[in-house]
C-alpha cells in the first residue's frame, strides 16, 4: 500500500487517543490496522474500554500493543 500506513513497522512508536467519543469506531479500526502491520503501539484508552483491553490482549501475531489507561471525560477535555 502506499502513503503512511506503509511506513509501519515495528520500530515506529505510534501513540493512538482512543477514548470513546464519536470517532471510536473509526480509531478502533485503526488500532487494527496498525497491528496487522506489526506496529509498536502505545494506545491511550478509556478506564473501563473492554473491547480494546480483550483486543489487546489477543494481539498474538505482532508486536505487543501497550494500553494506558485515562479516566473517562467530557469530549472537549479529553485531549488535556
């Protein structure tokens, strides 16, 4: 493929917000996508976000996801 995705590997650090707000569904594709390119990823997620902490955890085949937990707030203070 061409553009960013193929510079991912696992020597890139990626720093993926996905907490839940309206682009959720969008970021957790990402996050999938990233994997399957054996990206090396530190993923900020909600306290409480299961679908990411169960995807983390069966990420078998690449490079292991690092998930950091955030408390869960208001769409305009999440990135503070």
């Amino acid at each position: 493929k061409h553009g960013p995705l193929a510079l991912v590997d696992e020597n890139l650090p990626i720093i993926v917000v996905a907490t839940r707000d309206r682009n959720y569904a969008k970021n957790l594709s990402c996050v999938e996508q990233l994997c399957a390119r054996h990206g090396w990823l530190m993923v900020l997620a909600g306290e409480g976000d299961t679908e990411l902490e169960r995807f983390a955890k069966e990420n078998k085949g690449g490079t292991p996801m690092h998930l950091i937990k955030v408390p869960e707030t208001v769409d305009c203070l999440q990135g503070v």
